[in-house]
C-alpha cells in the first residue's frame, strides 16, 4: 500500500465510525466495516475480511477502535 491509500483508509473509518456516539470514541462495527471494503483498491482488500475483523477487541457494541486497525495495516504493510 502507498501513503494515499492509507489515507484514503483512515478517511473512510472515520467518515463511518458507528453509533453510539456519545462516547466520543472513533470505532466501527461490522457492517461499516463491511460497507467500506468495496470502495477500497483490490490491493486493500485482504485487510477487509471477517478474520481481520475478528483479530480486535470489540466493545459491547461490537465495534474495533479505528486508530488501533488502522496501526495494524501500516505495520504489516511496513513488514511487506
């Protein structure tokens, strides 16, 4: 990945962090997560599955903190 498609990817999480709100946290649940998968580039793609999904802590909401899945993408994209 290159540093606009990265961007492009925090741009996304963050335009479709998910209810509730209140809490003023930046996480996602599953069907943003899966809403913004398809307007990602194929080579984004691999970091959009249910197993990557599945490899954070969610709250009660079943949301993943964005800032902690957007570190993971960079650090295996910085290992590749």
């Amino acid at each position: 990945l290159i540093f606009t498609d990265l961007e492009k990817i925090y741009h996304l999480l963050r335009s479709n962090i998910s209810p509730p709100f209140e809490d003023k946290t930046e996480r996602i649940n599953y069907s943003s997560f899966n809403f913004i998968a398809p307007m990602l580039p194929p080579k984004c793609q691999p970091f959009f599955t249910p197993s990557a999904f599945l490899k954070f802590d969610r709250d009660d909401y079943g949301r993943i903190d964005i800032n902690s899945f957007i570190h993971s993408i960079a650090r295996k994209n910085n290992l590749f």
